[in-house]
C-alpha cells in the first residue's frame, strides 16, 4: 500500500482595480473543486478505507498554505480569509435566474461596489474631513465590515476544509508612506555620523488564519471563530490600504505594536559560494533610533505601487528551508499560482519630449522598475518549470481585452455590474481550464504513488500536451462532481447608453462636493485661492465633458456600447 503525499500551494493575488472581479470568480471556482474533491474522497474513505487501490478517484492531498495579495488582490484574500471556515455556495448562474446565498466573493465584487457609489460623498459628510481621494471609499468600509461581520457574529459550527494548512498565512502587500529606516554602519571622520540611512516603503501586513496557532510568532493572529475582533479589523484595514489607489481611493492607517515587528521579516542575503548555497533568508533590525519602541503608525497605499505581483513571500514560505523548490514535472512538490488579471499590462513607449509628459513617465517608470523581478526573468528562461503557474484571463472572440472590467484603466468594471459578473464567470471558467489542463505534473512524481495503475491509465485523468516528452501527465487538482460541467461563457456585456448622461450628472455631483474641499486644503493665500475657484467655475462643464467622453470613447474602444 502507497502512502499519501500531498502538494502544496501558494496563492498569489495581483493587483487588479475592478478585475478583482475576475480574481474573485477564479478562487470561487477553484474551492468549489476542491470541496467537491474532497467530499468525493470522504465517501471513497468510507467505502475502501486506506486501500487506494479501490478507489475511483484520484486519492492524493493538497494543502494551500498561503495566499498573498496586493491591491485588489488583497481585497480578495481578505474574503477569503474570512470565508474559509464559512460554507461557500458557488455562483454558477445569473442572480436573476438563481439568487446569490452565502457568497462574500460574489456580493463584494459584483453586486456591492458600484460607481453610483464611489460617486457619492459620504467621506465629505463633516464639514472639516480632509479630502483624501477622488472618489467615496466609504463603501469600501460597509464592505468590509460586511465581509468580517459574519465570522465575528457566526454561531454555527466551523466548517472544515482539510486542504488548508492550519495556520494559513495571508499576506497583503502595502507601500509605507512613513518608511521602514535601516542603517549601514561605515567608518568615517564624523563620529556622529553612525553610517548610510536607507528606507523600505515596500511592506506588508502577515496574518496567520486558524485554530492551530500557539507556536506561530511572525504574523497577527486571526481566530476563525472571530474571538479577536481587532485583528479581524486590521486584516480589514490593511487589505483596504493595499488597494487604496493613489488619489483615486482613500489612503489608510495603519499601526504595529513596535517597529521591532520588522525584525521577524526574512530578507534574503547572498552567501559565499563555497557554503554550497547562493544565498540564505536572515532578519535585519531597523533603525530604532529613527522611530522609537512605541506603537509605530504608518499611512499606507497601494501595494501594487511597488509590489503587484507579491510572489517572494509565498514562495520563500513554501521553500520550508530548502535552497529552492524542485521544478521540474517529475520532482515538483510545491507551487506558486499566480492569478494575474493584466499579465501584459505595460507600456513601453519613449514619452513626448515635454516637461508634463516627462514628469509623468518619470513616476510611471519608478513605479515599475519596483515591480521589476530579475530572478523572475532568469527563471522564464527555462519553460519546464513545475513549480510556478498563472492563471490569467482567456476569452474566445476578438476583444480588444478578454476582460469586460479592463476598460477605463481598469476602472471599467466600477461602470455596471454585468461587466464585473462576465469577469467573475470567466474567472471560473478559466479556473476550470486551468486545472484540467495545465496544473499538471508527471505521472512519475510521487504525489501519484497511490494512485492505482486503473486510474493512471483512464483516459478520463491523462492530460496530453503536445511537444512534450512525457506521453501524458496526471492533474494536481481533479475535477469531479459540480466542478467538472464545464462552466458557460458569458455574453459580453454592454453598457446601456442612456445611462452615460445620469453617470455625467453623478460625476459633477462628486466634483462640486470634491473640488472645494480640495482648494480649501491647500497651502495657498486668499489671492490664489480665489483665483482656483474662479477657474473651476468656468471650467468644470469641460472638465466634467472631458471625462464622460473619455469613459465613452473607451467603451466603444473596448466594444461595450
């Protein structure tokens, strides 16, 4: 009799704006195989026993260990943080057909957050708040007390899902407009000049979700019966700040019990090659003196700023102490699943040789040079990589984007919600196809060495890949019940055209509440500021004409009106 192995997983959520959408259909999907999965190998448990030879189902394990996200990715680990001890009822239909039931994903993405309310101006409801960001991320708050509300008050028993490591790690990626500071100690003429002072904006928050977490030190603890409400609030908070995008949502703050907790944080320092090892993950303490032991608060944005695709921080978990993880089919054991809506979303192009344009391409290309990953690039080199996948969107048809929320620079899915429900079902969709085909290993690596020879050889489990050696390979993650009827596609969505005038009238509602606050807020004399009102007040029907063209250009652009 062989013994059970299992394959582990690291989740990694990118930054999204509204496709956090399609991000959220493709996790609905794949716990919806898992749990069909797993309730099949219960039955099989009680049938056969530990004798895998008589089952009729693939008897392997996986085990998620961690998720990370940045930005709207964040956002989406947080639900299902706070859904993973709760049942899950996937959405397999239009709400007008079948009503939506304990879904957080599908009630936060699709049908809560809309544009009708991020165009309101309940943050500027006191006459002395401080305008923080273009649009009302008040809604964002009511969604977030929603999403925790149900673990924090739950009085049903927890649901357990043996696929989940206990604990799981979350991670959520932020930028630190205060800085982490660390000092490089030299010798030089000045003795009060203890070295060079750099700082680390590049940050993140780390939770540690379940009932198994007496040992676990490095990460806020998270209860999934809701016990410790203010953790539950700072996963809340920090997912909100990883997806505050700059200017256009509100920033967040957010505070640690010491700046000592960056001590717990592994970096990864190269070594001597005569050590047998490239490189070894070590802490390095900041620089106390800067900051103090006491609480230390920081005002926190967009992870994605610096960071959107957070994936060193899953894999060096899953690496357990291992110089790398093993990538080739035969011997691959763990992996990274990248779910990245916008794998191709950039741009190179030399900007205009003008001052505004310059300035702009400057911030756009510090930005993305923090993204840069050279170790990503040298791994890409070589395609027989089992230990790394990517979901990303895939939609038959010729579209300009396969993502109905692509337009408007990702803000498209905000305009309606037949867009943000198209890119949830094609999330699933794309789910389904990733798993059938491509999350797939050798029928040689271990993780199948229970499974009998009838199995290994039924048509109904092989997966068969051209240009490649192996004649078939074997799924990580099998499709049965509910998960394997394959998964409609849906209509590509349009935007009704009447409604662009009430949309214009929402947004210079939002502007003539915004705009004077904003003025009011800067540092300029009464000569200046009155002139800046002047100015708004014979420009803002262009200004508000400008962007309702804009929306509506890209719209057609994009085939959705």
């Amino acid at each position: 009799m062989q013994e059970k192995t299992a394959f582990e997983i690291g989740l990694v959520l990118s930054g999204a704006v509204s496709a956090g959408a399609y991000s959220s259909g493709v996790i609905d999907f794949l716990i919806e195989a898992l749990d069909n999965w797993y309730q099949q190998k219960q039955i099989q448990q009680q049938l056969h026993g530990d004798d895998y030879s008589q089952w009729e189902i693939p008897c392997h394990d996986v085990i998620i260990k961690a998720i990370s996200g940045t930005s709207a990715g964040a956002v989406t680990a947080a639900i299902a943080t706070a859904a993973l001890y709760d049942e899950i009822i996937p959405v397999t239909q239009d709400p007008k057909e079948q009503p939506v039931k304990n879904n957080k994903f599908y009630e936060s993405w699709v049908q809560k957050i809309d544009i009708s309310q991020l165009l309101k101006s309940q943050d500027l409801a006191n006459p002395q708040a401080p305008l923080l960001s273009v649009l009302d991320s008040s809604i964002l708050d009511t969604i977030g007390k929603n999403v925790i509300n149900n673990v924090i008050n739950n009085k049903k028993p927890l649901k357990q899902r043996p696929y989940l490591a206990d604990p799981l790690q979350v991670y959520m990626c932020v930028t630190n407009l205060r800085g982490v500071p660390y000092l490089v100690s030299t010798q030089g003429a000045d003795p009060n000049i203890k070295g060079h002072r750099m700082i680390h904006h590049a940050d993140y928050m780390q939770f540690a979700l379940g009932t198994n977490t007496e040992s676990e030190s490095n990460a806020i603890l998270l209860n999934p019966n809701g016990s410790n409400v203010n953790a539950w609030q700072l996963m809340v908070d920090a997912a909100l700040a990883s997806s505050a995008y700059p200017v256009g949502l509100a920033p967040r703050n957010l505070v640690r019990t010491s700046i000592k907790e960056y001590e717990k944080h592994q970096w990864k320092v190269p070594t001597l090659i005569s050590t047998g090892q490239c490189y070894t993950y070590r802490s390095i303490a900041p620089d106390i003196s800067l900051v103090g032991t006491g609480p230390y608060e920081f005002v926190a944005v967009d992870g994605g700023t610096v960071n959107n695709e957070p994936i060193e921080l899953v894999r060096g978990l899953l690496r357990d102490g291992e110089q790398q993880n093993p990538r080739e089919p035969q011997q691959a054991k763990r992996a990274t699943v990248l779910i990245d809506p916008f794998p191709n979303d950039v741009a190179v192009e030399n900007p205009k040789y003008d001052l505004l344009n310059i300035v702009m391409r400057l911030f756009y290309s510090l930005m993305a040079n923090a993204r840069f990953k050279p170790e990503e690039l040298i791994l890409a080199q070589d395609e027989d990589i089992y230990s790394r996948f990517l979901i990303s969107p895939v939609r038959d048809g010729n579209r300009l984007s396969p993502l109905a929320c692509g337009s408007v620079r990702a803000f498209g899915g905000f305009l309606h919600q037949s867009f943000r429900h198209h890119d949830y079902i094609l999330g699933r969709r794309n789910c389904q196809k990733f798993l059938k085909d491509y999350f797939v290993l050798s029928p040689s690596n271990s993780l199948f060495n229970c499974w009998p020879e009838t199995l290994k050889n039924h048509p109904k489990w092989q997966v068969r890949k051209q240009d490649q050696d192996n004649p078939y390979f074997l799924p990580i993650i099998p499709l049965v019940g509910s998960a394997a009827k394959e998964v409609p596609l849906a209509e590509w969505p349009q935007y009704p055209q009447e409604q662009l005038d009430s949309l214009e009238n929402q947004i210079k509602a939002r502007f003539q509440d915004a705009f004077p606050r904003l003025i009011k807020q800067l540092p300029l004399n009464g000569v200046f500021r009155n002139l800046l009102n002047v100015l708004w007040l014979f420009q803002r029907g262009q200004l508000i004409k400008g962007i309702r063209n804009y929306i509506e250009e890209d719209l057609r652009k994009h085939g959705q009106l």
